[in-house]
C-alpha cells in the first residue's frame, strides 16, 4: 500500500466507524484490529522497536528516567474530549495505527534520495510490542481521525526523531511513481510544535491531486523511556498540535 492510498484508505475506514454510530468518548484501546500489509525489507529495517512486555503494574528499571507500566499507558491513552466537541474514541480500534508497516515495492519515489521519507513516516505508525497502548479518535462528521500510540521503549535516544526530520528538510516535494507510471505529487514540512519532552517533531505529508489535498500527520514526542504518536489524517495543524499537547498531559499526569 502507497502512502497515499493509505492515507485514502484510513479516512475511510474512520468515515465507516462514525457513521455506523461505534464511537463512545471513554474507551480507549490497546488491542486494535486493522489489517497491515505485507512489510519490505526496507521498512522493517526503520520501523521502530521496543521492549517486552512487562508487569501491567510495575515500571521497567530505568535508572530514575521518566517511564510508565502498562496500567498507566493505557490510563494515559486520549479521548476524543482531548481533542475537541464532537470527536469520540472509535470501539474496535485505530485504522492510523497498524499492525504491519505500508509495502513501497510496487512504486518508487523519485528523486530516489527521498525514498527514505515515507518509510520512515510509515514505521512510526506501526503496532509497538511490548508496554504500550493504541486508541483512536474520529469528529463527529468522521472525516477526520487521530490514532495514539504510547509505548515505553528503554533507554529511548534524545536523537530518535533526527533522521525523519532530516529527510523532511531535503525533500519538500517528491513523487511517487506507480507500477503502470502514474505519478503522485507529495509535500513534506515540519509543524511548528512546542518542544514538550526530551525531543519533539511533528511532520505534514500532503498528496497533491489536483482537486483534493490529502494530509497525513505524524507527531513524536519522547519523556524519558515514553514515546508518544500521534497519526493524524483528514485534520490540521492547529488541531494536530493541540491533540499533541493535550496527549502529552496526559503521560505526565498518568505517572
């Protein structure tokens, strides 16, 4: 699946949960049920890691650093009230978080030096194993979505989000070419996020179609042994920001 077609595919999957009224603003969840696609050598190389499981009641040895049990990551996890009016937890899980990362090997992206973007981009958004929790939130029109994933990775680097935010810097616009040839237009660019941890970054990518610009959103912020992400589509800056903000309020407060 193209980034793109991911982004497509996850509204979707948000409009069909809203509207079919399986939304409540109080139960979030650590068990989402999306299907992924089959991972390519090269996203599995990016794709983050993370820890075994732990104890649900007792914190991982960290030398003092900030760190959460599994109780308190799912405690921590947001609801729609953080967001906004009218945006509910989705029951059944977030289509933003998935359980395999996005395969890239029928495309490639052109200039090939920007391959690295979308896979980087794409390995955030994949199911952690180990201490963590995934929930998603939709509005009320269910055109837009945010999926949450907290997890606690020991010994998290200051520097983790170093490279994405590089590749973002060199590669403003790119292509992705299909298959049969068509091109894709893409834009990349960093938010204007407040710095809320040890490290912070949130990155726009955004299809251009000719009629419709379809945005996704990554945010990442670590506290110590916690990373927090956030995956938003069909939304904006300013809501992305605040979700981040208010998803971060909640870690602290859940330790």
């Amino acid at each position: 699946m193209n980034l793109a077609r991911r982004a497509l595919a996850s509204a979707t999957v948000v409009l069909a949960l809203a509207t079919a009224g399986c939304a409540t603003d109080d139960e979030p969840t650590t068990t989402p049920t999306t299907a992924g696609t089959e991972s390519t050598e090269a996203t599995a190389a990016a794709s983050p890691t993370s820890e075994p499981a732990a104890d649900a009641t007792t914190a991982p040895a960290t030398d003092g650093r900030f760190t959460l049990t599994q109780d308190q990551v799912t405690a921590a996890l947001m609801t729609g009230s953080d967001v906004g009016d009218g945006w509910a937890v989705g029951i059944g899980g977030g289509p933003l978080i998935t359980t395999s990362p996005a395969d890239f090997s029928n495309s490639y992206f052109d200039p090939d030096t920007c391959t690295d973007l979308p896979v980087t981009f794409d390995s955030f958004s994949v199911e952690a194993t180990g201490v963590h929790g995934v929930t998603q939130v939709v509005s009320a029109a269910g055109d837009a979505g945010i999926g949450e994933q907290i997890q606690v990775i020991e010994g998290l680097p200051s520097d983790r989000y170093a490279a994405l935010e590089s590749l973002v810097a060199a590669c403003p616009s790119f292509f992705q070419v299909g298959a049969d040839g068509d091109e894709m237009a893409f834009s990349a660019a960093t938010l204007d996020l407040p710095e809320l941890g040890d490290a912070t970054l949130g990155v726009r990518v955004t299809q251009s179609t000719g009629e419709q610009d379809v945005a996704m959103y990554l945010t990442l912020t670590s506290i110590g042994d916690v990373e927090v992400a956030l995956v938003g589509v069909y939304t904006d800056d300013a809501t992305m920001i605040a979700a981040t903000q208010a998803a971060v309020d909640r870690v602290r407060a859940a330790a």
